[in-house]
C-alpha cells in the first residue's frame, strides 16, 4: 500500500490543485478578496503569504481543498447582507464574494470544475499531439463458440465500426466501449464484405480481473480482436485534430459516467465498481509503473470526475451553490436561512452515505470485508 502513497499524492494535488486554482482565478478576476488557498485540511504543514495576503497553504488531510474568500460566510437574506456590510470599511466591502453580481458569484463557484475538465483536454491534446492516437480498425479475429457474439451473429474478419451508436476509432476502443454500456443489450454495427450490419449483443457478466490485477465484474461478448496483418495505425495529430478529439473524449467520458451513475440508482449497474481515496490510490500506484503516459491519461479522468461530481446540485459541493444561486436568480431574493439549512443537512447526509459506501468498497477491494 506504501507503494502507491507517492503516485497518490501528486495525482491529488494536481488535480485538488487545479480546481481550486479555478475558484482562485476568477475570483481574483472579479476583484474577491482570497484570504486562503489550501491543498487538504486539517492542521498546516507548511505555507506562505503572497503579496495579496493570500495564505498558500499544504495541510494534512490530503483529500481536497478550499478557496477562502474575504469575509466568507453564507447570506440567506437581504438583511443579512446589509448587517455584513456594517461591518466592513467601503474598500472591505468592494472584496466581499456576496457583494457581486450573481453572475460573477456563479462563475467564481463553476470555475473549479471547468478547470478540471479544462485540466483533462490539455493532458489528451498533449498525448494525441506529441504521443499519438491509435486508429487501428477494430477487426474481428475469433468469435467464441456458444458466445452472446456469435448468438447475435458476429463472424471473423467483420470490422466493428460502432457500438451504441459512438464510433469506435480504435481498437482500444471496443472493450471500453462494451464497460462503459449500461443497456441489457449493446448494438454494434459492423461492416462485413463493405456492408454495414446492425447486431444486438446481449453480453455476459462474470467475474474477472483488469490489467492491473483488480477483481471486477466485467461484460464479456466472446471476441478476440486483432489488428489487419499485425499492422499498427499510430498517428500524432495536429493542434486542430488534437483539440477535437480531446473535447470528444472529454464529452464521452462525462456522458458515459453520467449514464452509469444512473444505471447504478436504478439497480441495473454495478455499485461494487464505486470506489473512494483507497482505490484510488491503489490505481494509480498501479498505473503508476506503466509510465508517465498511463499516469496523466488516469490524472484526466479522475479530473472529469472531480469536475463532474462538483457539478451535481448537492448543497456542500459547487452544484449545490449553483444550485441556490439559480433559486436566487428565479425568485429574485436568496433562499431563506431555514430552507438552506435544511438542504445542507440533506447534501452532507448523501455525502456521508456516498463516503461511506465507497469506503467500504475499498475496504472489501482489499480483501478486508
């Protein structure tokens, strides 16, 4: 397990780093004053002081991080607001987060997960850039016997071309394609003898591993693919491609995570696949000896989760002030003390449940349930 702290830690601070740097960066755009900037909680380990006055700050507790601003603290009314303002000298006042339009505030909130996906695009421009994307076809070079593929009518040699209706690039494609789908059957279109043909696969679900080792319950429909002539396409790609297809993965990745978590709250998907800090951690130490390029393609899709789970209107979590602030905007005045009180105790109620859940899949990852 000590293995994988380092490989943890700086995937954390990176990521934790770049979304507060979010919250950071258009607050200070928008002239709020930044009193803290940490990286974890609890006690400080080390910090300084900028020429702002902002405490740059390492802590323990290295799972998150926080942005404080000037004056920082929750105005459920007007005359809340007013009362704060007494408080401050006319200078004090123009550094206050609540003093700004609510279209500043809003942004200052979603600045943290837009950096995180924004984090995610410069990482896959860079791979698909300097790296390379692979592009070779998917080609069919067995079909298992008595399989869900050959049930469906799969033969050898038909190129997969789609599979529920996104377009499989590259081989690498297929197996994450067929994880990420949450439907009892998956379509495929395949192209055989330059036809296309549409085939629905219903898929098995059976106990595996992944590359790294990790048990899993993984959707199996009997193929083994294999490039044409052992011929690897690789291609780097220019900025314009890059970008293209960064957005695209981006884009996939957000939509996929969504449908699964969705799949999960209906019963049909796989919550023993929820994992917390413990599993990652031990992913990314994994991950970790692959090389640098497997490291920060990891790094880029735990920074869409981070952005995308900040998104979800849970009070405690940005979604939850966008959330608020959309109340505000539509009834013209914030929502009262008492109605904010109370969806903050239901968002750290999920919250809780949500943590301990993930934990107890970690703990039961590691054999230890």
């Amino acid at each position: 397990m000590f293995d994988f702290i380092l490989p943890f830690m700086i995937l954390i601070l990176v990521v934790v780093f770049i979304h507060e740097y979010g919250h950071y960066y258009f607050a200070k755009k928008y002239g709020v004053g930044v009193t803290d900037f940490s990286i974890g909680f609890g006690k400080e380990i080390f910090g300084w002081n900028d020429k702002s006055g902002t405490r740059w700050k390492i802590c323990w507790i290295p799972l998150g991080g926080y942005v404080k601003f000037f004056g920082d603290r929750n105005v459920f009314s007007q005359a809340d607001q007013e009362e704060l303002l007494k408080k401050y000298k006319k200078e004090d006042q123009e550094k206050l987060f609540v003093t700004k339009p609510l279209y500043q505030r809003a942004l200052i909130v979603a600045g943290g997960p837009v950096a995180n996906f924004v984090l995610a695009i410069f990482i896959f421009l860079f791979i698909y850039m300097f790296i390379g994307k692979d592009f070779t076809p998917a080609i069919i070079d067995e079909v298992q016997k008595d399989s869900p593929a050959e049930t469906a009518g799969m033969n050898k040699n038909d190129i997969i071309l789609e599979i529920d209706n996104i377009e499989v690039e590259s081989i690498l494609d297929v197996s994450k394609l067929i994880a990420m789908s949450t439907s009892e059957f998956i379509d495929f279109k395949v192209s055989r003898h330059d036809q296309e043909i549409l085939l629905k696969v219903k898929p098995n679900l059976v106990e595996s591993e992944d590359n790294l080792g990790n048990k899993i319950k993984k959707r199996m429909i009997g193929i083994r693919l294999s490039p044409y002539n052992n011929e690897i396409k690789h291609e780097k790609l220019g900025p314009g491609q890059a970008l293209i297809h960064s957005l695209n993965e981006v884009y996939f990745v957000t939509i996929s995570s969504l449908k699964y978590l969705g799949s999960m709250l209906t019963g049909a998907g796989d919550s023993s696949q929820l994992g917390g800090p413990i599993r990652i951690a031990k992913i990314s130490g994994q991950v970790a000896e692959f090389g640098i390029i497997p490291f920060i393609s990891m790094m880029a899709y735990i920074s869409i989760s981070l952005g995308l789970i900040n998104l979800f209107p849970i009070p405690l979590l940005d979604g939850g002030h966008l959330m608020f602030y959309t109340f505000e905007k539509i009834l013209g005045r914030p929502l009262s003390q008492k109605t904010q009180e109370g969806f903050f105790r239901i968002g750290m109620f999920l919250l809780l449940s949500l943590m301990f859940f993930a934990t107890f899949n970690d703990l039961k990852d590691l054999g230890l349930f």
